[in-house]
C-alpha cells in the first residue's frame, strides 16, 4: 500500500467532498474521519496512536490509496515523509468561514460530552488545539499556521492548494485526469452534520 494523495487541510474545509470526488476520479479509496466511527477495524489504530502509540501507517491505511481529513491531515507532516511519491493537496476556505462551521459542528460535538475517548476529543481538542478548541482566536491562529505551514514546507509541484468552490478543473488538472461528467460533489453541511449527529442522539445544545 502507498498512498497517492494526503491531504492536508482541517476538517470542514469541503473535506468530505473531496473524498467523494477522490474516489469518482478512482484515485480512492479515500480515508477520512468517517471511516473512523465505532465498529471500524481501524478505529482502534488511530486511538492508540493518538494515544502516543507509533505509528504503523501501513496498517492505519490498510485498503486505503489517499486521506482526507482528520485525523490523517493532523500528521501530515510524517506522511509526506513516508510517502515521498504521494501528491499533498490542502483544502482550504477563508478562515472566518472555516472558524463558522467549526464552532457550529465538530466543536459542538466535542463539547456535548458525547465521546471523551474519541477521536475528536484526543486528537482534534487536546492535539491540534492544545486543549482549547473553543478559543476562537487561537483556533483561528492555529488553521492559518498549518496553511501557512503546509504551502512553506511541500515542493509546489507536488502540492496543490484547493480552495472550497474550486471544483473539478484545477484537481482532475493537477491529477492528469479528464473531468468527469458529473458535477463536483457537495455534502456534509453544517445542517447535515447537525442532523446526523441528533439523530444518534447527541445534545448539541
């Protein structure tokens, strides 16, 4: 297994229509946090490394050909590494409007309590915002560090930095593919998120 994509960039930066248009063009599967809920065979994986187990990326991977997402995005950095054939691509939105859907869903979830020994307690609140992901201001300071980071560190032939709205032409570009005759894929709104998440039962309130 080698991984030919990593992404690199937040949660809610249009990451989960980038898996579904990975996967259309058949560079997928593609891993997300999605693929992470309870029952996942690979859920625990990711718990222990999070956990500061080492990390054995061919086992986390397993069935995987790229990776979108957290918890992923959060090593990005020892991917590259591990995988140097791998092409980095970096969703990104403007940072008040990431901050906006942010607060709205996956902060919400973190704050309802609902899984502490989850991966968006361990990782996302206590790794990737030192504890304070309800902080707008360093949240804000830590999504325009890892921008920034990502665009300093990655050759920019092999990165492709992919604003929310961009669609298909400059992926299915960068990728050498033709663009498909479908349009660019869109889900995971806020609403979706919201409902998905009351309908298991979690009080967002």
């Amino acid at each position: 297994m080698s991984l030919r994509v990593i992404g690199a960039g937040f949660g809610r930066t249009g990451t989960d229509s980038m898996r579904n248009a990975l996967n259309n063009l058949g560079v997928g599967p593609t891993h997300h946090m999605f693929e992470l809920d309870e029952g996942s065979p690979l859920r625990q994986g990711w718990l222990d490394l999070a956990k500061g187990a080492a990390p054995d990326w061919n086992a986390l991977f397993a069935g995987y050909n790229s990776c979108v997402d957290w918890p992923s995005a959060y090593y990005w950095r020892s991917l590259i590494d591990e995988f140097p054939k791998a092409r980095v691509l970096l969703t990104m939105r403007s940072a008040e409007s990431w901050w906006t859907s942010f607060e709205a869903t996956i902060l919400k979830y973190i704050q309802s309590g609902d899984d502490p020994n989850g991966l968006a307690h361990l990782l996302v609140a206590e790794q990737v915002f030192g504890g304070r992901p309800d902080d707008r201001e360093h949240a804000i300071a830590i999504y325009n560090r890892n921008t920034e980071e990502v665009i300093a560190t990655v050759d920019p032939e092999r990165l492709l930095v992919h604003q929310l709205g961009d669609g298909w032409a400059p992926l299915c570009d960068w990728l050498g593919l033709p663009v498909p005759d479908v349009e660019y894929p869109s889900g995971n709104t806020t609403k979706d998120i919201i409902r998905r998440l009351e309908e298991k039962g979690v009080d967002l309130k």
